[in-house]
C-alpha cells in the first residue's frame, strides 16, 4: 500500500511503537508547558541508558527547537512528543520557552500597517 498520504509521521507508526514508547500514556499532564511553537533547550548530555527518543530530543535540542521541529524530526506525532517532553521537562533535562509576544501592539500603529498593506 503506497501512494500519497502513506509514510506519513506518526500515522503509519505500529500502535504498539508508539504506546511503547510514551509507556501507555497517549496525553501528557493537562498543566502541561508545550505547544506547537514553545522552543525547548536541552539543559544535560544524554547518558547511558536513556530511552532513544530521549537521547535524540537532547541531541535536537542542544540548540532553542521548536516542539512542532522535534516532532518532524522525530517522525513522531506531536501528542507523543509532548508526552516525552514532558518527562525530559520534570526530570530537569530540558527547559521550555515561549516565544516572544511581538512587539507592536500598539493598535494605531497596527491600523497603520493594515491601511498601507491595503493601499499596496
């Protein structure tokens, strides 16, 4: 079975794999930090013995990296990064930053933009 729509990350992943990997859990805590564009850094090396899927966020994250990059890179879907996430996030492996709140939001100024984007 291929065509389009087929190797698809985190669709066509065995069930199994992925309940596996996340140890049974499909959602991670409702307080949970993360969303698609929170940029997650790696605060330690990988050690030995650490679950693979750990190793490579850790490996991704060595740089300021977005879940929705992560879980691309990983093949994974998003839910099950954050599942993973989650656990690197309460063992104090990684940290998690929000972007930025952009920086004009004064509404005239924004009104302005608008009339010149309009007028183009």
């Amino acid at each position: 079975m291929s065509g389009p729509g087929r190797n698809r990350p985190g669709r066509d992943d065995a069930p199994d794999r992925l309940y596996t990997i996340t140890q049974g859990r499909s959602r991670s805590a409702p307080d949970n930090p993360f969303d698609l564009v929170t940029l997650v850094v790696a605060e330690s090396e990988p050690t030995v013995g650490m679950q693979s899927e750990h190793v490579a966020i850790l490996k991704l994250a060595q740089s300021p990296t977005s879940v929705v990059e992560i879980a691309a890179e990983l093949r994974l879907p998003v839910s099950i990064t954050k599942v993973l996430l989650s656990d690197l996030l309460a063992a104090g492996r990684v940290s998690a930053r929000h972007p930025r709140r952009p920086a004009i939001t004064d509404p005239d100024i924004l009104e302005q933009v608008l009339v010149g984007l309009r007028n183009l």
